[in-house]
C-alpha cells in the first residue's frame, strides 16, 4: 500500500508514551501550585505567628506561677517570657527556612523538567 502525501504516520509508542508522561507530569505540578494561594499564605503567616505567641505566652504564665510561688529579688516573668520569645522565634525561623527550601525545590524541580 502506498501512502498518502499529507496524511501523516501514527506516532510510536515511545513518543507516544513520553507525551502522556509528559501531561501527566504538568498536571500534577499545577495541582500541587493550586494550594499556595493567598488564604495559605496567610494561614502560614498565622501559623508562624502562633509559634512564636505561644512559647511566650507560656513562659510568662510559669513566670507568674514562679513569682507568686516563690518570691525572690529577680522576676522569673520577665526571665521566662524573654527565653520563651527566643524559642518561638527560633522555632518559626527554623519552620521558615524548611518552607523555602521544600519551595526552592520544587521550583528546581519544574525548571529541569
């Protein structure tokens, strides 16, 4: 059978299968870009604010407890809520850089595909 000038050859499976790889690969990416949106941003900005109020928060309620229970010349409030400050912060510095890395990666990710 002689073939047609202008119809073209069925694609082999190999490109074939490439091509649908391919989609597939796109469109899990765009599923998983869907969910950084505004309202996740700001529940992120909530999440890191929350990591940092309560460690402080907590640390001046045991600071309290401590200074009524045991009277001394220096005040643990101030003591306590100055050490639970810089563990929330270093808990939300430390859940940020994870953020930006797993981010940085995925950007890496999609521009070597």
């Amino acid at each position: 059978m002689t073939e047609k000038p202008g119809i073209n050859k069925r694609p082999d499976n190999k490109e074939f299968s490439k091509q649908v790889g391919d989609m597939a690969k796109r469109k899990l990416r765009a599923q998983r870009h869907v969910s950084r949106t505004v309202w996740s941003g700001l529940g992120m900005m909530g999440l890191v604010g929350w990591s940092v109020a309560m460690p402080t928060l907590l640390g001046a309620a045991l600071g309290l407890w401590l200074d009524k229970r045991y009277p001394g010349e220096h005040s643990w409030t101030l003591a306590l809520l100055a050490i639970g400050l810089g563990l929330g912060c270093f808990n939300a510095w430390r859940w940020i850089v994870k953020e930006d890395k797993e981010i940085h990666r995925d950007e890496d990710e999609d521009n070597h595909e």
